[in-house]
C-alpha cells in the first residue's frame, strides 16, 4: 500500500470508529505498515471523527519520526505487534464500550457462543494492566501478539490487528459485537457455549479454509478443556485465572432494574447505527 492510500483508509476507519461509538474525543489510534517499513499512523491528541489525510505521522519501526507531525504516544503498541507480527501490516486500537466492559471487569472474551467468531476470531485474552504509553503496557501484551488477533487490556481497551486495515477494523467490529451479545444474554438468563466436539470441527475449518492458521490454536486455551487438539508451541498463552474468567463462569453481575433498562436503552440505540 503507497502512503496517500494509507492515509486515506486511516481517515475512513477513524471516522467509523467515532460514527460507533468505539472512540470518543482524542481516544484510539490507527496505523499502517508500508511496503517500505514505513508506518503511518493517527496523530497524539486528535478526534478521530475530525481528523485529515495531512494529519496523519509517519514514522520508522523504531518509532522516529519521519514527519512534522507528533504520532500516537501509544504508537509503541503498534510497533510492538508489528515486531512479533510480521504478517500484521494495520492496527486498531479503540475502548468499544461492551468489549471495555470486559476488559474492566477483568474478563477476557474467551467462551464458544458464536461459531462465527471461532471460525474469524478466536479467543480474546486479556492481559494485565499496564500504565498506557508506558512498557508496562507492551511487556503485558507481549506473550499473547504471536498467537492472537486482537486483545483486551485490562482497565484500558481493545486492540485488533491484521493483514490490512480492514481486517484489522472487521476483528475489532468482531470483539465489539460478541462482547455486546456476551452481555445480553447473560441478562436473558446466559448464553449456551458450544460443545466440544463443534468447537474442534470449526478450528478444523477455519485451518483449511484459511481463516486462522495452526498458530492460532493457542487461541483454543480459552475454548477447550480437554481436547485432541494441541497448540504449536505447546505453550499456554494465558494465566489460569484469565482462560477462566468470563461473563459466563464462576462471576455474576448485578444490576438494578434502572440499570438494566439503561444498559438495554444502549444497547438498542447501538444497534441503530
């Protein structure tokens, strides 16, 4: 991709994340490898709604700038991914409301509800917080970039990422949009997960047609208890506690019936858009 046209799809994809709500004010950034190593990526204190083509950073794999224009100060997790990604090539970083609810209560976004999801995304991990802007932050997503598409950090937000900016926006769209039923089913009394044997046939699928290649079988961790499939690095990619938690396991949420119809209310006018 030539640098005018990363710009351009870097406005457009900032534009939806406002127009739905993921961003709001100055929040999340968006960046573009180029052919050449180059990077190009949303400017430090912008809306995204707001934002121009010329706004737009450039800067080296290290970070340097290559341009007049300040990049991101969260531009080191995107260089980070790049670095342990060599097949990711756009980022999207974003606090979409219901996947934040996740990541603010400490849950990843790892239970078999959607086949949809198996198939495109896989599990959702969480890694722990760190002091956004800071390598706190990166050191905690670090074990998890290599065999995941997009993860939650706790107390902060969302990252996706991809072949291009616009798988890196779709697995974002994705997490938003499983999160959001995640949470009103558990309201409608919870949500049946898969069964196993399901879960391996679309695992299966997603390999031969492509989706998602063995790599991603660490995803499974989150999915499958006992299973026949095995991870390439024979590596768990998070802690106990974290595979674990879920809006549908050991932890309940209350809400008061005004809560409740708020949250509703939301999740309607959400669905407008």
């Amino acid at each position: 991709m030539d640098e005018q046209t990363a710009r351009r799809e870097i406005v457009r994809v900032g534009q939806l994340m406002y127009e739905r709500s993921y961003v709001v004010s100055s929040d999340g950034n968006v960046s573009v490898r180029l052919d050449d190593g180059r990077v190009v990526t949303t400017p430090t204190m912008t809306c995204k709604g707001r934002m121009t083509e010329e706004a737009c950073a450039v800067t080296d794999m290290e970070g340097k700038p290559l341009s007049d224009r300040k990049p991101s100060s969260e531009l080191a997790m995107h260089l980070l991914i790049y670095q342990e990604r060599p097949d990711v090539r756009a980022v999207c970083h974003a606090h979409p409301p219901h996947g934040t609810a996740f990541a603010v209560a400490g849950l990843a976004i790892d239970q078999p509800i959607l086949s949809e999801v198996i198939l495109t995304l896989g599990c959702v991990p969480l890694a722990e917080y760190g002091t956004p802007s800071t390598k706190e932050l990166t050191e905690a997503m670090r074990p998890l970039v290599k065999h995941h598409n997009a993860l939650l950090m706790a107390n902060h937000g969302a990252v996706a990422y991809g072949a291009d900016i616009w798988q890196a926006f779709d697995r974002l769209e994705t997490l938003e949009h499983t999160a959001r039923i995640a949470i009103l089913s558990r309201l409608l009394g919870g949500s049946r997960n898969l069964p196993t044997d399901a879960i391996e046939k679309l695992i299966n699928v997603r390999e031969a047609a492509g989706y998602l290649n063995e790599e991603a079988r660490c995803q499974t961790c989150g999915y499958l208890h006992e299973t026949e499939l095995t991870c390439p690095t024979g590596e768990r990619t998070v802690s106990g506690n974290q595979a674990r938690a879920s809006v549908n396991g050991a932890g309940k949420i209350a809400l008061t019936r005004d809560e409740l119809m708020e949250l509703l209310s939301q999740a309607a006018q959400l669905g407008k858009i």
